[in-house]
C-alpha cells in the first residue's frame, strides 16, 4: 500500500499511477453518499498524505471535518490539489492555516 494517495476526476489522478501514488478516482456524477464511501475508505486506509482535487476537496471539507473527530490520532496529512484550470487558492490557503496555527504567526503575509 501507498503511503501517498489522491483523490479526484479520474483523468487528473491517473498519471499519478504511474509515480506510485494510490488513485482513488471520483465520478463527477456519482451521488454524494458514494463520494462519502469513497472519502471515508481513503481515510482508513493508513495513507501519511493525501491529496484531494480542489473541486472535490471543498465538497468533501464538511465530511473531512466530521471523520477527524473519530480518527484524529489516524488522520493523514490532506491537502488539496489544483488542476490549473479551475484554481481556486484553496491549497495555498490551507497551508497557509496550518503554517499559521504550527508556528503562531503568518509568514505569506504579503507588506
């Protein structure tokens, strides 16, 4: 097993196959409770990292949120992953935050 998974449309997830990460596509028409299965079976499976695309990553955020209350001694690394279309500055917002909360002081702030 994969210390490294990624979550998302399969045709942005698939070349990630190749380096060795563990895939774990999401269909855009599937229907929220098989997206919820799909998240919550990434999330047990003991990955250390785990990439989600940004499209997918602020659907699931409310359902990250609720898992790390039950595996939050388990909880892998989550960080989500722009496709470079559609960039929303959803990851450098996250790691900014947790940039922010590890050292107590905002250092992307921009003078």
């Amino acid at each position: 097993m994969s210390d490294i998974a990624i979550a998302g449309n399969l045709q942005e997830v698939l070349p990630f196959k190749a380096i060795g990460f563990l895939i774990y596509p999401i269909d855009e028409l599937e229907k929220e409770d098989k997206r919820r299965s799909i998240i919550r079976t990434l999330l047990s499976n003991d990955h250390k990292i785990v990439f989600i695309t940004e499209e997918y990553y602020n659907e699931v955020s409310e359902i990250l949120e609720s898992l790390k209350l039950s595996l939050k001694d388990r909880l892998p690394v989550i960080m989500p992953l722009t496709n470079g279309v559609d960039f929303k500055d959803t990851g450098r917002l996250q790691l900014k935050n947790l940039v922010e909360r590890a050292i107590g002081i905002d250092i992307f702030k921009e003078h």
